[in-house]
C-alpha cells in the first residue's frame, strides 16, 4: 500500500505539472484546472480498492498526457488574428483543404 500512495501522489504531482504546463500565464485556467485537480482527488480520497485506485491513477496520468498533447492556448492579437502557444508535446495535424485531419509524422 505505501507504493500505491506513493503512485497517487505522482499522479498528482503530474497533473499539476501539465496543469502549469498547459495554461501557463493564464490565472483564470490555472485557477479553475488546479480546483477541478483538487476536487477529483478529494472526491476519491476514500477508494480503498486496490484496482481502483490503480485505475485512477491510469486515467491522471492519461489525462496529464491529454492536456499536454491536446490543449493549445490561443491569444486575440487582432480582430482577426490568433496568436497559438505550440509546444513540442502538441499533436499536430496535417492541414491540406479538402481531406480530413491525419496526424502529423513528426
């Protein structure tokens, strides 16, 4: 069981760090994901299954995963004009009129 706690608390550790990661420079983001975290964890400070938890500690990770992988901060700098904040961890997709969204190979 110690092993298993520490696992929960690695997924933690990582979900903030995505958190931080992804919406960096946004307080209202940050604010928001870091209760969201924190309300996901106390919801399911109780679960004493062994397998649950494991599982629980699966999907933290996969959504630590997600964040990174997925979310994109976009910033107005004209009317018409989006500034995005892309990193290394982002998917990205090639963009060719006409033919639906494949992954890039990079």
């Amino acid at each position: 069981m110690p092993n298993l706690r520490t696992e929960v608390l690695k997924s933690f550790k990582t979900l903030h760090q995505a958190r931080k990661r992804v919406f960096q420079g946004d307080e209202v983001a940050l604010n928001a994901a870091r209760a969201k975290i924190n309300e996901e964890y106390r919801k399911n400070k109780h679960v004493t299954d062994v397998s649950a938890v494991q599982e629980l500690v699966k999907l933290a990770h996969d959504v630590a995963k997600e964040l990174r992988a997925s979310v994109v901060q976009a910033r107005k700098i004209k009317d018409d004009m989006f500034e995005l904040r892309i990193t290394e961890e982002t998917y990205k997709l090639d963009n060719i009129p006409g033919m639906p969204f494949q992954r890039c190979k990079s």
